[in-house]
C-alpha cells in the first residue's frame, strides 16, 4: 500500500496575548449578554475558559489572528492523528450539536428551538443531528432565552458545512436538545454537556490558517 501524504493548514493553540482586546471589546454591549461573555482568561499563557457564545464572539468580532479560523472536527481529527500529544490533558470544542428542536434542560430549549427554526428555512434537514461548526455561528440578542441570547446561523453559511452527527465517531453523546461539541483528555469525542455557560481552565482555544504544512503539530 502506498503511504498517504496527508496535507494540511497550521493550526496552533491561542495564547492570551489578546485577552485584554477581548475584553474590551464587551465595553459597549448591555450587561445582561457582556456578563455571558466575560470569562476568558488566560491560564499558563493559553487563552482559556471558551464557551459556545465566547467563542463566537471571538470569531465575530475580529478577534482571530488575520487568516485564520477556528478548528473544526476534521482539523482536529488530522492533529491528533500527526501528533498523539495534541491537547493532551486538555479539551476543545469545535461546534454545537443539535439532536432535536427543542429541549428538556429548560436553558437550552429556547436556543434549540431558534437554531432547528433556522436549519430548516435554510433547506438543512435536521434528522438524527447535525453538528454545526462555530464558523458558521453568531450571537444573536434573544430576551426568552435563559442566554440572553441565542446561536444563530450566519448569512455566510454554506450547508455543506453543517454535518450528520451519524457521520462521526463519538465517545459519549446525548439524545435531545443540544450541546457542545468537544475532544477531550484522552482523545474522548462528546457532546454531552449541555450547559453553553461555564469552562474550565483546562479548555483551549484552537485555530487554523496559514499556509500548509507538514510538520508536526505542538501545543
């Protein structure tokens, strides 16, 4: 069997260089959704404590080294097949999972049911679940939602980009409502967490851009 040269765009870890713009930038929203966002903080020179909506926010506001964008499941999956040390010990999230229009944990029902409302006025059957990467994500203001307000789809979105949950390989999953999506310690793929509003200092922000490369992936 030939070897397959596998090609790919750098990807590195975020350090906290920017945690003071970041938080700057909250200076002009209300409290309700600034308090949601704060909370970044940098944990041995690592921007850390990412949540679904700080992490949009992130992304939105410019915030990102020029070029790049945030990893989504196939960079991560490449990481850690090139470098078995890629965030070991420590968790990434890479996009929300969406099982069902609605949910029972009463502080995500009002966001599941907005972003299932707007998969499908974009054509995208939800079936079995979908991941939805952060790249394709904003924040939108929602004074229902326990939030304060909601992940909405960006008028960017290509529907190639949101994908079968059945697609993937997972370690521990839910089945309704929806949750973060996350590589953790020891390689562990899961959506089971199911609060959007809390991190630990062990999370790591994690992009990708640049041009490609074939070394070998250090964090």
């Amino acid at each position: 069997m030939a070897n397959q040269v596998v090609i790919y765009r750098k990807i590195e870890t975020l350090d906290d260089s920017q945690l003071q713009v970041y938080q700057d930038s909250l200076k002009d929203f209300d409290e309700e959704v600034a308090q949601r966002l704060r909370g970044l903080k940098g944990v041995n020179g690592f921007l850390s404590y990412s949540t679904p909506f700080r992490l949009v926010h992130l992304l939105n506001s410019g915030l990102l080294p020029a070029g790049t964008r945030l990893a989504e499941r196939h960079d991560l999956e490449v990481a850690i097949a090139e470098d078995h040390k890629f965030v070991a010990g420590n968790w990434v999230e890479f996009g929300i999972a969406l099982k069902t229009p609605g949910d029972s944990y009463e502080p995500n029902n009002v966001p599941a049911r907005v972003l299932a409302k707007e998969l499908k006025k974009r054509g995208i059957p939800l079936g079995s679940g979908k991941l939805i990467p952060y790249n394709v994500l904003r924040n939108i203001k929602n004074q229902d939602s326990h939030y304060g307000m909601v992940l909405s789809l960006s008028d960017q979105l290509e529907n190639s980009s949101v994908r079968d949950l059945d697609e993937f390989r997972w370690n521990y999953t839910r089945d309704e409502g929806m949750a973060r999506a996350c590589l953790g310690r020891g390689r562990i793929w899961d959506y089971n967490d199911r609060n959007l509003d809390y991190s630990y200092g062990n999370a790591r922000v994690v992009v990708v851009g640049g041009e490609a490369t074939p070394k070998k992936l250090k964090v």
